[in-house]
C-alpha cells in the first residue's frame, strides 16, 4: 500500500509541477485525466487489500484474554490490558477485531446473568411464531408472580446490551464498572425484590 501512495504522490507531484509551470495543452488534459484517475481511486478499497483477513477468534480464550478475580479484562500471557493498537497501521483492522471481542464479552455478560445473577432468558413476545421479530430480556424467576417490588434495568442504545452499561467500561476497567450484575446482585440481597433486566 505505501510503495502505491508513493507512485500515486510521486505522478500527482509531478503533473502539479507540469501544471505550474505553464505546460501546454496537452500537459493540461494530461494533468486533468490524472486528476480524473486520482478521484476515482477508492482509498478504503485500497487499504483493504493490504490488511490481514477480518476473521478473529470466537471465544476471549482464542483472544488470549479472560477476566482476572477483580473483573478486569486482561491478556493471559503478559496480564496487560486489551490493546486497541494491536497493529498500530491497520485502524480499521484494530476497530473490527474490537467489535468481535466486544460481541464475545456480550455474550458473557449474558452468562453471568443466568449463572451468577439466578436470571432466566425469556424471549418476547411469548407467543411469537418463527416468522416474527422477536427478543428477549433477562428477569427473576419470581418476576411475574412477586406481588411487592419490581426493578428495571434498561441499558442505553448502541451496542451495548442486557446487563451492561457500557462495553468499553468492561473492556477497558471491569466488569462491576461496566455491568448491570452488581446492581442486581445488591438489590436481590436488600429485598425479596423481582428483577427484568432489558
């Protein structure tokens, strides 16, 4: 990619300089069709053939991470912290690798609410067939028969999902900054409370 950016930077130097100094018209329509040519060059086409395949692994143990005894997200080797610049040149690459590991932690979020937090998944509408759009939200067993209290929990919009408040705090500090989990754990310790957590 870069030797292309060089060749490209070089031809466009060059028919600058041509035009400067006042060349001909044929030195202008040949500056106008290199201009024509440089504009219809798709840059991000062009990066994507020189960055390694968008394929990562589909567990935090094909990422080489897991959470420590505090929550925190770290690499199992070295114990650092993830790092967003795993190639320092590939931004797009960096970015993409995120939003997998992101997609991994999700779904152990999701994990954690039924093994740790005693939540079950239901998926709504309950009586919806194959063909309709449905989801689902995460409630205590006694959601819908507990007379006395009920607490809900709705996570912001993006990507974030249930049981999370953010995923660049889980990622980046632990999970009790970036989840739900402590919240509900404290709230089923206070009180015979029912919990929907969406």
């Amino acid at each position: 990619m870069s030797i292309l950016f060089l060749v490209l930077g070089f031809l466009f130097d060059l028919s600058m300089a041509q035009l400067q100094q006042g060349g001909g018209p044929d030195e202008k329509e040949k500056t106008t069709a290199l201009k024509d040519l440089l504009s219809r060059i798709d840059l991000d086409e062009l990066m994507k053939k020189d960055e390694p395949p968008l394929e990562f692994p589909d567990t935090l143990e094909g990422f080489e991470y897991a959470f420590n005894e505090n929550g925190q997200l770290r690499h199992v080797k070295t114990g650092e912290p993830f790092v967003f610049n795993y190639r320092e040149d590939l931004h797009r690459w960096n970015q993409k690798r995120y939003e997998a590991l992101g997609e991994i932690i999700t779904k152990h979020v999701y994990e954690l609410l039924e093994k740790d937090c005693d939540l079950q998944k239901v998926y709504l509408p309950i009586d919806a067939s194959e063909n309709e759009p449905k989801s689902f939200i995460f409630m205590s067993k006694d959601a819908m028969t507990n007379p006395d209290k009920i607490l809900v929990l709705i996570h912001g919009s993006g990507v974030v999902r249930a049981g999370q408040w953010a995923r660049r705090l889980i990622i980046n500090e632990d999970l009790n900054s970036g989840t739900q989990i402590p919240y509900i754990k404290r709230a089923m310790e206070v009180s015979a409370c029912s919990i929907s957590c969406c």
